[in-house]
C-alpha cells in the first residue's frame, strides 16, 4: 500500500474536511482509509498505486483550496486491523 500526505491551505472546518476527502474519493476511486484534518493542513489516503501528483494538485485548486505539496511512502499492513495510521 501507498500512503500519500497531501499538504492542503484553506481548509477550516469539518466540512472542508469531509469536502476534500470527497474530492479526494472521485479523483482517485481506489483511495481507502481517506482522511483529513483541517487543523494539521493535511489529508491522507492509501491507494495500491502511486498517484500522479499533477492530477491531484489539479483537483484540490479546482475546488478553491490550495495544494501545497504531496509526499508518499510504501506501507505494510500491520496486524488484523492494520494499524497504517499509527
């Protein structure tokens, strides 16, 4: 699995949050575990493949918020519930 962290400007609430994890959903349908916070400037999200950074900038300043750079990193499930988040 593939976890990606994506620095995010302009989120403020709870809504942001369920609104770029929305926008995270239809950009990549594959995208598990998605979560954001609007506190930390950030949303995360496992897929099974990288993801194109370009396409997901592209989405997120589509949307009015601002995509201030990505980072991802190979993960292994750990244990029954995975423990990916920890």
């Amino acid at each position: 699995m593939i976890r990606t962290t994506v620095k995010v400007g302009g989120m403020a609430c709870g809504m942001c949050e369920s609104h770029m994890n929305d926008v995270i959903r239809k950009v990549f349908p594959e995208a598990k575990r998605v979560s954001s916070s609007h506190k930390k400037g950030e949303a995360v999200f496992l897929t099974e493949n990288p993801v194109d950074p370009e396409k997901l900038k592209g989405a997120i300043e589509e949307t009015g918020y601002h995509y201030l750079g990505a980072s991802s990193e190979t993960v292994k499930k750990k244990g029954l519930f995975g423990g990916i988040f920890g």
